[in-house]
C-alpha cells in the first residue's frame, strides 16, 4: 500500500511519519488498500488553542472511504480516525459479502 503523508501548517518528524505508516499500515490487514492519502494539519482556534486535524483516505478498488477527527494532540486525531475508517471498512466487506450470497442463492434456485 502507498502511503502519502502531507502536513499542513507543522512539519513532519520522523516519528509522526512512523506512527501514521504504522497505524496506516495495520489497516492491510482488513483490506488490500492500493493508495493511502493522510493529511495532518495545525490550526489554532480562538479559545481552544491548538487544534490538530488527521484526515485519512483509502482507495479500495475504485471506492474511496475517508475519515476525519480533530483532537489536541497529532496522535491523538490519528488515533481517533482509525475507528473511523474501520466502521467503513466493516461496512464496505458485509456489503460486499451479503451481495456474493444472493448471486448463489439466485443460482442455486434456478437448477
């Protein structure tokens, strides 16, 4: 899986770009994902500081599945994308699975 990695208003330590290829990477296991688009970006709010923004986007055989969360710290808004990104996941194979069973079922039917 490709991995591009853009920081917007921060710059990016090696091991930030380490934790998202990690996290990122971890995601392979669910789904055979060909490109990975991560944005992080810093921007300060009037009242609240610094706020950080983690977008993810997956491509998966055409279909794009993309999260996005604001949290204080970078990690912690990488850390909160992933579920994000999962329940899409879970979402796109039941789909995928409950549209395999009714081709066999509509085949087993006809004979």
């Amino acid at each position: 899986m490709n991995i591009s990695i853009k920081g917007t208003n921060m710059s990016l330590t090696p091991s930030v770009k380490q934790y998202v290829n990690e996290k990122i990477g971890n995601l392979g296991k669910f789904i055979v994902a060909t490109d990975a688009k991560v944005e992080l970006e810093r921007d300060k709010h009037h009242k609240s500081g610094q706020v950080f923004r983690a977008e993810v986007m997956l491509i998966v055989g055409g279909k794009v599945m993309r999260g996005e969360t604001r949290a204080e710290d970078v990690y912690a808004a990488i850390d909160l994308v992933i579920p994000k990104i999962k329940d899409q996941i879970g979402k796109f194979k039941d789909k995928k699975q409950t549209l395999t069973r009714r081709g066999a079922r509509s085949a087993k039917r006809k004979n």
